[in-house]
C-alpha cells in the first residue's frame, strides 16, 4: 500500500526540515501578522476562551498558499500547481458572497490560508462570531469574533494540509446566518462512466480510466479490486498472466486476459499525487454467451413463425381460389394467387409464371 | 389512367400493357414490408456507430479505421445496385428481399464473434452490405409494381422507413449496448435484421411477364423490347449494366441533378452537432438536432408523398422534386447566419423538411421516368453511380473544414451544389418536357395505334409518346 509509505516519508520529510527551515521562519512574521491583526480587535465578549488560531508553521513544509473564494473567477475549481515548496507564494483572491464553495485541488503538501468573505445580512451586526468546521467537526481553537469592516466580514485561518487526512470539506461559519466551504482534495476526474463495461467469458477486456488533460498528470496510477470490504491491489506483478497494466499519462489501462465471471465487479482505479490519491471506479460485467442467445433465438423462432404464416396464408388463399375457379392449373408447386381485387380476368394470360 | 391524360409525361410501356397495378389492398401490406426493409437499409449503418467507441476500444483500432465499417457498408449497398436489379429481374422481389435479410442477419451473427477490424469489414461492411443492396432495390422494385395511383403515396409512405428505423434503433442499440456489450448487441441485431424476411414474404409476387418457360405470345414481343434493357431474362448476364439507359434525355438530367443533390446531402448531417459545438452549444443539445431533424423528417416523407399523390402536383412532380432541392440547398446557403441555438433548432427542422421532402421523391420520379418495367435496371445503374459522391461528398466538406477552420465553408459548398443541382433539374426539364410536348402534339394522332407497335421497336427513350417523337426526329 503505498499511502502509509507515504506518511512515514512525510515524517521524515518534517524531521529533515525542521532543521533547513529558514525560509518558513521568514514567513512566520507576515503570517502571524495576517493572523494576528483582525484579532486585534477581539473583544472579551467572545465565549470561547481561545481565540488565536494557531498555525503550527515549524512542523510543516515550507510552501504556502492563501485561497480565497473569489467572485470574479468564474470557475469554482483552483488548482494549485507547485513543483517544489516555494516559499512566500501568497495569492489572495476576494469573493463576495455569491459563490458558497470552491473546489481546490492540490499536489502537494501545503500550508493553505482560506478566507471568506461575507457582506452580511440585513442588519449588519458590528461583530459576529466566525468558526470553522472540518467536514462537519469543529476546528478546535477556530472561534474568532469577525468585525464588520468596510461592510464585510473576514473570516482567515491558515491550515497545514500535510497528507490525507488533511484534505476534506473546511466550511467557515458565521455567527448562525452564513457558510461558505472549500472541498479540498486532489485533482478528481471527471468523466465516470456509470454503464457497467460487458464482456464475455473468455475474452480480453480492456479498463480504462483517464485524467482531464488540463489538469496535472498524475504521478502513477494504481488498479484495485474491493473483496467485500478489502481492497486488493491489482498489478501485472500480483498476477502477470492475468492482468497488464498500462500507464500512460493521464491515461491508464488495465487489461484483463481471459475473463470469468468472478471478474466481475467494480474496479477502482487511483491517480496518484504527492497529497492523496483520487479514485474512481469502472464496473465490469462478465456475462456468458447465453445471455444474449436468448433474445436473439426468441427473435429467430418469431421471424420464422411470421414467415410461415404469412406463406400458409397465401397459399391457402389460392388453392381457395384454384378450388373456386375451377379451371387448369399451372404447376401447384409453384401456383401463387393473383392480385386479389383483379378476380380471374386477367388470371388466364399471366397465370403461368414463376414466383 | 384517366389522369395520365393530364401528365405531360405518359407513362411508360409496361404501365400501359401490364396487369393493373393493384393501388391498395395487399399493397399497402407490401408498404409495410417495404418500410421495414428500407428502413433497416438506410438506418443501419448509421446506427451502427454507436457500438464504434466499445469496438474501438475492444479491437485497439483507431476511430478512422472503425468508421470505415460504415462506409464500406454503405459503398457496398449502392455499388451492388446493378447485381441486384438483375437478381430482381430475374427472381422477383420476394427471394431477393428474403435472401437480403438472410445475410443481414449472418452478417452482423458473424461479426458478432469478430476480433479483428478486418473480419469486422468483412462480415459487416461487405456482406451486411450485399444484404442491405438486396433489400433496398426490390423493395423499390415492388412497390413500382404494386402501385400507380398512388405511386407517391406508397413510395413516400415507404421511403419514411429510414427517419422511424433510426429513431428506434439508436435508443434499442444503446440500451443493447449497456447490457450485452457489443458483441451481443451485434447478435441481437442480426436476429431483428432478419425481419427483412418477414418484410419479404410479405412482397408477394405481382405479374411477372419475365418467364421463359410460360411465356404467351404477347409476353415475346414484350421479351424483345427488353433485349436491351438488363432485365432481360436471356440476355441478364450480358447486359449487367445496361448502357443503353444514358441514351435517354430524361434520366441524363436525373442523373446529373441526383449527383449533385447526394454530393451535398450528407455532409451536413455529418458535420451539424460539430458545427453547433463549435458554435458554444453544448454536447447533448448539439446531438438533438440531429434527432430533431430526423423527427421532422419521419413525417414530411408520407407528407410529401401525399401531395405528390394529388392531382395537381403529380403531373408536375419532377418540379416538385426540383423545387424540394432547392429548399434544401437554400437552407444550408443560411445556416452559416444560424449563430443561437434557437436559429440552429430552426435551421433543423426546416433540414429535416427538405430532407424528407427529398427523398420521398427520389425514386418516385426515377418510377415516373423509367415506368415500372425499366425502373429495376435503372434503379440498379443510379444507386451505383450514386455511390461516388455519397463517398466524396463528405470527406471533401471535411477537408474544407481543416483547410478553413470555418464551417460556414462546408454550408456554402453543400447548399451551392445542391441548389445548382436543383435549378438545373428545374431548367432542363421544363426544356426536356416542352420538347416532348411539342413533339407529342404532333403525333397525337398516331399515339393510339402506335402503342404496342412501339413496344415492338427498341425504344431507349422514356416514353411511348416521347419515343415515337424521337424517332422521327
């Protein structure tokens, strides 16, 4: 599995930093002073007792990032591109409270300031409470009193996205009137195809799953099979003569060498990034030849049911005919009934001819 | 035949001397097996590029490569024209029809068992196709037996089977597609194919004077005005395709006139939901036009068959034919100022108008020209020779496209073409009608007695009128 190596890398990662860190102790002035000066004006009317939201910046890589919900962007997805940490990267955007979320996606480990802005409701209240949430949960140490400034409010808070379990749905709060959220995550892909893949026993079936090409290429991909609740890991070295994986970019293709039925099932296939892996899964059915022979021969007995009726049809309707005309008839093998409404008028110049 | 008095074009010599064409009855029995036959020949290959994606994927080929499929397909049915006009000739419609739908049916079985593009080309594309040309020739062929009265009608009412089949088949084959994969959608698919044979026996055989064995004296002399023509059942294996026909003013400017039209006709189709997204439209709005257009479609070809039918309009119906080109070439002169999807939405329905309006008359007035007993060679020698551009017409608008970068290009060539087409189908007949006019008033006299003494005669013109004013000419 290679998400816990990748935790204990970052462990390691820390340690190493905690040494070189220069560059994030230049940071840390600016920081807490972005943190620091709407704080300033913390009155003691607020309940909690904490009110400095803490950034652990020592602990955490050294690259920064500051995302604000920003009304004149148009596309609610961001995407943070960074080769290597980069150090003092702080872009600020402004939204103005039209837009209630924005989707982020990120590579690498991060230290990311989100800020909401609001400009509140009817009755501007001179200061409200703001606090953030994590994927339902309370940040602990979030609750700051928000001032009306300008006609706005400002909500920031700086959160160290160092792994997985870092990323997820960071809403801030205010007071009890509005919220605004970031999904933060990995680059997700968009096109899922919800119709199960079919293939027959025996056959070779090919999965694919694709990353949109605009956005950053994945570092590998990863194959998995669910076994009820386990997840097992697909790759040409657990089974070469079964399974070929082939990775290509934003591409990939897990190619599946004589199916059975017990190959069926969903299959998860991972982007991998340095933050998390982004999956999504592709359904394969295996069905038997049987499957679709039945509709096909009830197909065939109703055509051959039609055919012979509508021949016996006619044919009997003739040699009604041949009976009631009472004249020579031409070879009964091939005897077939004139135009109906012409009668026998004409009967007797073309009654000879083949079919 | 009182209102033939009224054409300026008689009917042919077969019309004349045969057994009454029925006009109803069983005939219309013979509608509905028309319908489903060409129905499944003008739907099929178009249907078939839903399951391209899975194939493609399946058989690691390239979409150019599975696109081919179709064309091969499509090549085949018109190419086979001749071969089958023969086989019609010969056997009648009902074998031909059947045995159509027989290999309908095997093909697209066998391709079902394919993993390789090439067998796919084989099965598929090639004797799909065979069927497929068996299908579409003595369908036609039939109907111009069963019908005069109401020839309009019945061929409208026939020609309908493409717009329906399509807006079946498209959802069946999705539908198919989710639960059994390609594979088993191919085989499914063969099996609904081989309704073409029930389409078959339903076309019983109607007089046939075309039998050696049996024939009565008056049938001989019959046998030898069609020496010439390939329905000939001594000479059908010497005159597979009957030259004989190009000799004839009349089906010259049909030609010309359908070249032009089948040149410019596709091309839109092919290239309308790429158009409409490069426009900013998005992708499932862009794909309902086509479905729109293919909607109106269904119901303007019966539509146009009954006014054809009225009295007024089928003396005329060459102008018709004339005048539904030219509406449709017009339409696509304008789609490069459809710019809103409401204007395309428009620019679809009034498409899918002309369309229809088009072909409900394609091979009504290739019947009027020819007559019944003609109409099979001659439906064989336009098909194939309708094959060229069908092929041409819209890699040549797509290379337009690249070279460009502009659609409206694409629109100007194929509304261009089509609307000359249309004038000129306009122009020449008015010139080819009036000299025949002119030619008819002065042997009126004659026209009576000459009758079948003309059948005597060889006669590659289009008209016992028109052919006795030939030869003095």
């Amino acid at each position: 599995m290679q998400q816990p190596h990748r935790r204990r890398d970052r462990l390691t990662q820390r340690t190493e930093e905690r040494t070189t860190m220069t560059a994030a102790w230049r940071q840390l002035p600016v920081l807490i002073l972005l943190i620091l000066a709407p704080c300033r004006t913390v009155s003691s009317k607020s309940v909690d007792p904490t009110t400095q939201p803490l950034v652990s910046i020592a602990s955490q890589p050294t690259d920064t990032r500051s995302v604000v919900l920003q009304e004149s962007v148009d596309q609610t997805t961001q995407t943070l591109v960074s080769i290597a940490p980069q150090p003092t990267d702080t872009r600020s955007f402004v939204l103005k409270g039209d837009t209630t979320f924005k989707n982020v996606e990120l590579l690498n480990p991060v230290n990311l300031s989100l800020e909401c802005v609001w400009t509140g409701s009817q009755n501007k209240q001179p200061s409200i409470t703001g606090y953030w949430r994590k994927d339902g949960a309370e940040v602990q140490d979030s609750r700051v009193t928000v001032n009306l400034k300008e006609q706005q409010y400002n909500l920031t808070k700086v959160f160290s996205i160092a792994s997985e379990e870092n990323l997820g749905n960071y809403t801030c709060v205010f007071g009890n009137e509005f919220e605004m959220y970031f999904i933060l995550g990995a680059p997700q892909m968009g096109e899922i195809r919800d119709k199960p893949i079919v293939s027959y026993v025996g056959d070779i079936v090919v999965l694919i799953c694709k990353m949109d090409e605009k956005k950053p290429k994945p570092n590998t991909w990863t194959w998995y099979k669910f076994n009820g609740t386990d997840r097992e890991e697909i790759s040409a070295a657990t089974d070469p003569h079964r399974y070929l994986t082939i990775n290509d970019g934003w591409k990939t293709k897990l190619k599946v060498k004589n199916v059975s039925e017990a190959d069926s099932g969903l299959y998860h296939c991972g982007a991998v990034y340095n933050i998390s892996t982004s999956m999504t899964h592709v359904e394969l059915k295996v069905i038997t030849i049987m499957e679709p022979l039945k509709p096909f021969i009830s197909i065939l007995i109703e055509v051959i049911i039609l055919v012979a009726a509508i021949l016996i049809y006619e044919r009997s309707r003739s040699k009604k005919k041949e009976a009631e005309a009472n004249g020579p008839n031409a070879e009964p093998k091939n005897a077939q009934p004139q135009t109906e409404d012409n009668g026998g008028e004409k009967s007797s110049s073309v009654r000879q001819r083949k079919a | 035949m009182s209102y033939t008095l009224d054409r300026k074009m008689p009917p042919a010599p077969a019309d004349v001397s045969g057994p009454k064409p029925l006009d109803g009855g069983w005939g219309w029995m013979v509608v509905f097996g028309a319908h489903i036959s060409i129905g499944f020949a003008y739907s099929t290959p178009k249907a078939l590029s839903i399951f391209f994606k899975e194939i493609q994927e399946d058989l690691g080929a390239s979409y150019s490569e599975i696109a081919w499929i179709s064309s091969i397909m499509l090549a085949v049915m018109y190419a086979g024209g001749p071969v089958s006009s023969m086989l019609v000739s010969r056997f009648g419609s009902r074998p031909v029809v059947m045995m159509g739908g027989l290999m309908c049916g095997v093909s697209m079985v066998t391709a079902s068992f394919g993993s390789s593009i090439v067998y796919l080309y084989l099965c598929i594309g090639i004797i799909g196709g065979w069927g497929l040309c068996f299908n579409l020739n003595a369908s036609l062929t039939i109907i111009s037996k069963y019908f005069l009265a109401k020839r309009p009608l019945a061929n409208g009412l026939a020609m309908a089977g493409s717009p329906v089949f399509l807006c079946f088949l498209a959802p069946v084959n999705q539908f198919l597609l989710g639960h059994y994969g390609w594979r088993g959608s191919l085989l499914i698919l063969g099996g609904m194919m081989l309704n073409c044979c029930v389409a078959g026996a339903l076309m019983r055989p109607v007089a046939q004077p075309c039998d050696l064995r049996a024939c009565a004296p008056p049938q001989e002399v019959k046998q030898t005005n069609n020496t010439k023509s390939s329905g000939s059942c001594m000479k059908n294996v010497k005159t597979f395709v009957d030259l004989s026909f190009f000799k004839d003013q009349g089906f010259i400017i049909y030609l010309v006139g359908n070249v032009m039209f089948i040149f410019g006709a596709y091309a839109p189709i092919v290239f309308l939901s790429a158009y409409a997204i490069s426009l900013g439209v998005e992708e499932y709005s862009a794909a309902y036009l086509l479905s729109i257009m293919g909607f109106v479609d269904m119901f303007v070809r019966p539509g146009t068959g009954l006014i054809a039918n009225s009295k007024w309009i089928r003396p005329r119906i060459q102008y018709l034919f004339s005048f539904a080109m030219v509406f449709n070439g017009t339409f696509h002169l304008l789609c490069p100022l459809m710019t809103t999807y409401t204007l395309l939405v428009a620019y679809a329905v009034f498409f899918g108008v002309g369309f229809g309006m088009v072909f409900a008359l394609i091979f009504e007035c290739l019947m009027d020209l020819m007559g019944s007993q003609r109409f099979p060679s001659a439906v064989g020698l336009v098909t194939i020779i309708e094959c060229f551009p069908m092929l041409l017409g819209p890699p040549a608008a797509g290379f337009l496209v690249d070279v460009f970068g502009d659609y409206k290009y694409l629109f100007f060539m194929c509304g261009g073409v089509i609307t000359t087409g249309g004038l000129f189908l306009f122009v020449m007949n008015v010139y080819n009608y009036n000299r025949l006019d002119r030619a008819s008033r002065g042997d009126d006299a004659e026209q009576n007695q000459n009758t079948t003494e003309n059948q005597e005669q060889v006669t590659p013109a289009g008209c016992t009128v028109g052919s006795a004013a030939q030869d003095d000419q």
